[in-house]
C-alpha cells in the first residue's frame, strides 16, 4: 500500500475531534470528586506525619554532631504557600509590571523598568512619584510582592538598603519591614543582590528547595519556577547554599554554583561572573559561551522561543547585547557574530540554522 | 508540541506543589482523554472513573513522582492501564471466560451531508468491513499511528511493544488493508 492509499483509508475512520465531548458540567463535577479524594489523602497523610517527624528527629540527633546545621526554626514561613494564596488570577500572564501590597491591592506599573525603594518607616516610592504607605506589622510580618513579565526589569531597594535587581519573568516575595533575627526573601526567577552587611541578621534568600545564606556580598539567583535548573554566582564576599538535611556548600568569589533540583546533582566551577550579572545592567556579555545558553536566556528575556539544529548545540559565541534594543537588532547582531540564519516560522518562534 | 513543553512545565510545577498546575494539567488533558478512553468500548461511565483515578494517582504518588518523557502519552498509558484493570475486576465477577483484553473501537465517518446518499453508504459499509477484519490490537496500533499521528516511541509505549514488534504489528495491520482495500469498489475513494 503506498502512502497515498494508506492516508487515504484513514481519512475514513472517524477522528477523535469527531467523537462526542465531555460535557462542561460533568467536566466540573469530575474535577470536584478528584478534588474530593485529594483531599481524603491530604489527611491520610497528616495522620501519617508524627511518625515522620520522629523519624527526623532521631537522625538529626546522630548527625548534629558532625555538621553545624543550619537549625530549622520553628517560625519558618511556608512561602511556596503563601505566594499560592494571594496569587492574582492574571498576575503570571499580565505584560506589566505589578506590585501586589499587603491588602493583596495591585498597582500596575508602565514602562520597561519599575524602582521600587521602600523607606525604614514602611514608606514605599515607585519611579520617583508614587508614594505610599505600607505598615510594617508589630506581630506578623506583612508581605509585598514584585512581579516582572517577559521583557521586563525591575530595581528594588529594601529598607535596610539592601538592593534587588530583578530579571523578567521572575516574582519576588518580601516582608515590608524585616525581623529582628533573619532578613528572608522568597524568589521564583533571576535575581542579583547586592545586600548590605548586618552581623546580626543574616540574609537569606529561598528558592523553595534552596536557602542562600549571607551576611553580606552581592551575588545572583536564578532559581526559575517551572525549570529544575538553579543557579547562584557569587562576585564577592561569602555564601552559604542550605539544602535540607546536607551539609551547606561555601562558594567563592567568582564561583558559579549550578543545582538540578530534580536529580540533585550539584557542581561548583570558575566562570567569569560577568557573564551572569551584566543582564542588570541592560546587556548580556558572553565569553566562549555555547549559542545554546545564549538563546536561552534571550528567549527568557523577549519571551520568544527558539529551535535549532543539533549542530548549533556545541557552537561557542563570545560577545556583548544590548538588551534595550529590539529583538529583532539583538538578533541581527549575533548573525554577524556568529555563522548562523535566523528565520522566523510563526510568531514568537524562531529557527536558527547553520550558515550552508 | 508546544502544548507537550507546557504540560512538562507545569508538571513540574505540580510536584513542587503548585495546585493551580495540577488543575492546569487537568483542564488541558481531560477532554483528549475522554475522547481516547471511549474508543475501548467500556461506555462514558467507566472512562469517567478512571480519568478520575489517573488524576487522583498522580496527586496521591506527587512526592515520589518524575516528570514523564512524554506527558499526554504518559496520561494515555494510564487511562489505559485503569480501563484495563476494571475490566479484568469485571469479568472477575462474572467469572467470564475472556482474557480480559480491552477491544478497540474505530468507526468509519458519516458526512451528515450525505447520509441518503447510497454511494457514501456503500463506502462506511466498505470501510467497516475491513476494520472488522483487524484485530483490537491491529485498531489501536493503527489508531496512535495513523490518526492520532504519534511517534513511534509512543505508540511502543502505549502498546508495551518493542520498536521491532510494534513495526511488525502495523505492518501486518496494513497488509490486511491493503488485500481488501483492492477488492472493495473503486468508486467510492
């Protein structure tokens, strides 16, 4: 049978497009009942818990002699939580910047780049003109969030003058005011800090599986919500990287920390952290850096999505971009740079193939 | 496939505990489940209920969970694997003589615009002659090969087929077209 016949047979046999539909309604009322034994396994397994817990605490005892462990307070926040409990229905998909305050009010902001500088007092300025207040709690911490989409930066300045850089598509959560023992941050995304040293409270950023402990240096995040994939770059000073139950990994000046959060395989290496950090400044620099990681990062950045062939996989590029440009510049700039053709097969995806 | 990178990231998503992903992977995947999970004949009901046991599984088990190669293959294998085992608790109960094998359903179409037509009548007729003669295994290759259009690595998945045997097994199927596709009325194709 030749292929023509053969599609020809299967043009007859009805498609599943042609079947009938799972009406709405039932659609609903079975998702309802699968929320229903969902929750019947949430106890099961709370019941399950004081087991666990004592579990843990049996091998704490036998390696707290070994390890200085990072003590887990009792006061943790649960910031996967709470970022799901106020989350705004159209926070990930809106194309401006937002600030989401205490009272889950948001403020949508224009432009490219939002500065967001919070005073001592709780005091909050946006680009210079807006300001308002936020009142930091006496009993419970009180959270703002920053969310920036695609193509978008964002600076914001702390009030204990720590300074935040936040990359596109990356949401950051914080107390308006700090407690008086720990200074935590919550982010999903890139973020580069340069954070101002205070012995007495140490600094730590959360990404969900992993703490970034510091004192006090500038260094970058990029712990992306829907990529297993963590990265921290340290420029100077001292962090310390916290994994639950492991020993804490110190990086050095220079040092690039990469973590599969899935395979939990985790590898320190030189690199020259320009190359991390420039995109705070509007540029991307890139020495010998495979084309693959290039794109990534400008996909992540324009929002776009790209596709190439095998052999542009091991290509090196070296190089600067200007992020302020358009994509389309961008893009033009690393034909030049780099023996490849950029087409564009359908909105938002590009092909790149090797130059014939 | 940019439907499958989305699911895989939301899939990850979900394991870290993201419930508004799970609900995402639910609306997304349910209707083409549905859809799928009639074809082996156990009637709306049944495919109801174990779409309800794959989602439930997938959040009872999310703690010790990987994201799958392939995640609308990864849902159909386990629709499947669910239509199998209630029938097998079926014909327990009745003590049926069956080896408890799913059949596999595939209609010919009907153009509404030509229901009175005889020509068009000739052609289901034709068309459902030779679908009777394929096995349900023969239908299900054939289906995830040629009308859902999967790749082979999936369809070898779906079939629990090594690549050889599942090649085979198509190749069989279509030879058994292709004999009575030649006898059947020119006309009507």
């Amino acid at each position: 049978m030749d292929t023509e016949e053969k599609l020809k047979f299967f043009d007859y046999i009805k498609k599943d497009t042609d079947m009938p539909d799972l009406p709405k309604e039932e659609e609903r009322e079975l998702w309802e009942r699968i929320g229903h034994l969902n929750r019947q396994s949430d106890r099961r397994r709370l019941r399950r818990l004081p087991t666990i817990v004592a579990a843990a605490a049996v091998c704490l005892l036998l390696v707290a002699g070994r390890y200085a462990f990072y003590d887990k307070a009792d006061d943790e926040v649960d910031y996967v939580a709470l970022m799901q409990e106020t989350e705004q229905h159209d926070e990930r998909t809106a194309d401006k910047i937002q600030l989401i305050l205490s009272d889950n009010k948001k403020i949508s902001i224009d432009g490219k780049e939002a500065k967001v500088i919070y005073g001592k007092t709780g005091r909050v300025s946006i680009n210079d003109h807006i300001d308002l207040e936020e009142l930091a709690g006496k009993e419970k911490e009180v959270y703002n969030r920053l969310v920036v989409p695609e193509n978008k930066r964002s600076l914001i300045t702390l009030g204990d003058g720590t300074k935040l850089w936040v990359n596109s598509s990356t949401r950051v959560l914080y107390p308006v005011a700090f407690r008086p023992d720990r200074r935590e941050i919550y982010v999903e995304g890139e973020i580069y800090l340069e954070v101002s040293r205070d012995e007495a409270r140490p600094f730590i950023v959360k990404t969900g599986q992993v703490d970034i402990r510091v004192l006090g240096t500038s260094f970058n995040v990029s712990a992306p919500a829907d990529e297993p994939d963590l990265q921290v770059v340290l420029v100077d000073g001292r962090v310390e990287i916290v994994r639950e139950g492991k020993e804490a990994d110190v990086l050095s000046p220079n040092q690039l920390f990469s973590y599969n959060r899935q395979t939990e395989r985790r590898l320190i290496s030189s690199v020259d952290v320009m190359d991390y950090i420039a995109w705070k400044d509007g540029y991307y620099t890139f020495s010998r850096q495979f084309l693959s990681v290039v794109l990534g990062k400008l996909g992540k950045y324009y929002g776009v999505r790209f596709t190439w062939d095998d052999r542009i996989k091991l290509m090196t590029c070296s190089g600067k971009l200007d992020l302020k440009d358009d994509l389309s510049e961008v893009l033009k700039t690393l034909e030049r740079t780099a023996p490849i053709i950029i087409g564009r097969t359908e909105e938002n995806v590009y092909t790149i193939h090797v130059k014939p | 496939m940019q439907k499958e990178d989305e699911s895989r990231r939301m899939w990850i998503r979900f394991l870290s505990g993201d419930n508004g992903a799970y609900e995402w992977l639910y609306t997304e995947h349910v209707g083409p489940l549905y859809r799928y999970g009639l074809h082996f004949g156990v009637g709306a009901e049944g495919v109801e209920d174990c779409i309800q046991e794959v989602f439930a599984g997938i959040y009872r088990n999310r703690k010790r969970q990987a994201v799958p190669e392939h995640v609308a293959t990864y849902l159909m294998v386990s629709l499947k694997n669910c239509l199998l085992r209630s029938r097998q608790r079926i014909d327990r109960t009745r003590e049926a003589e069956t080896d408890g094998a799913l059949d596999f359903l595939l209609e010919p179409t009907v153009e509404d615009t030509f229901i009175d037509n005889e020509q068009e009548e000739n052609r289901r007729k034709a068309i459902e002659q030779i679908l009777d003669l394929l096995t349900p295994r023969q239908k299900e290759i054939l289906y995830y090969r040629y009308i859902r259009e999967l790749e082979m690595e999936d369809v070898c998945r779906l079939m629990e087929l090594s690549y050889q045997s599942a090649q085979n097994l198509i190749q069989r199927s279509l030879k058994k077209i292709r004999e009575n596709f030649k006898k059947t009325p020119s006309d009507w194709v």
